[in-house]
C-alpha cells in the first residue's frame, strides 16, 4: 500500500470511500472485498488493507 495517486491511474480500479481514493491494482481479487483501517497507537498510527475479510 502506498500514500498518494499512482503515476498511470488508468492501470487501476478507483473506488472512493468516505472521500479517500483508493487505487487497486487489478491483480488484487476484491470478491471477497477490501477492509480499509486503522492500526497502531498514538501518533503512530497507520492506514492498513485486508482482503477477503
């Protein structure tokens, strides 16, 4: 997972969530779906993906 836009967004799925883009390469089964969420504590908290929840 990586902050920010891709440099070709056409080679990506785009869903946008709550107003946050999120760029899925299409080699990433989403059938199941994906889960956005937080992870860490404090200030060192973190943005994480599960598939297939």
């Amino acid at each position: 997972m990586y902050v920010g836009a891709p440099s070709d967004a056409n080679e990506y799925e785009v869903y946008e969530v709550d107003g946050i883009k999120v760029y899925v390469s299409p080699f990433v089964d989403t059938r199941d779906g994906l889960k956005i969420y937080l992870s860490g504590f404090g200030m060192f908290k973190n943005l994480a993906v599960a598939s297939g929840y």
